[in-house]
C-alpha cells in the first residue's frame, strides 16, 4: 500500500504554504513530489466531495516502478494525499525536499 510508504505528521511544511518549485519525498526508489499545480485529474477529483476540488494540488509518486498521479492539500499540520486508485496518506515534512535543478 503506497499510504505505508509515507506517514507521519507535517509539521514544517504549514510554516511555509506557497512554495516556488516542486518538493519531493523519496524512500529508496519510491518517490513523491507535490506541486502547486492545481489538481486535474478528473479520477481524484471524482472521488472528492462537491467543492473540494479547488483545494487540492497536483502530485505524483513512483511505486516500484509505476508511476501513479494524485492530488493533495494541507490538512492541519499533514499533507494529505489522493491518489487515482483510491488509495491515500500522509507525507511527514522531513521527508520532502525541494527538487533540484541539474
């Protein structure tokens, strides 16, 4: 299950709403970056309640070699994560970094 992957509070992450590039959590080869894009998956959105969908943000993750999209916003102190195939988490701030340019 992805939603094991990445779980823990966000502590560090609520200080700081906006960001300027992408943050990404990686865990060997399993990674997640989160965008400031809005959510466009119409799979997620689908799955949200009417009205939420301006809340969520653009994400992706890598699981053992596929690549999955998902959407995700703050929820209190955690980043909260949907992904296409209904599964969900939460990633803890020290996991995420800002993506770095080559």
């Amino acid at each position: 299950m992805k939603a094991v992957v990445f779980c823990a509070a966000f502590a560090a992450f609520a200080a700081a709403p906006a960001f300027s590039q992408d943050l990404i959590a990686r865990q060997g080869d399993d990674s997640v970056r989160l965008s400031e894009d809005s959510c466009k998956s119409e799979l997620v959105i689908s799955r949200l309640e009417p009205g939420m969908a301006e809340q969520f943000r653009a994400a992706s993750a890598m699981f053992q070699g596929q690549r999955f999209q998902a959407c995700w916003r703050m929820m209190g102190n955690a980043a909260y994560l949907i992904y296409e195939d209904g599964d969900q988490g939460i990633i803890p701030a020290t996991e995420l970094k800002p993506e770095l340019s080559a």
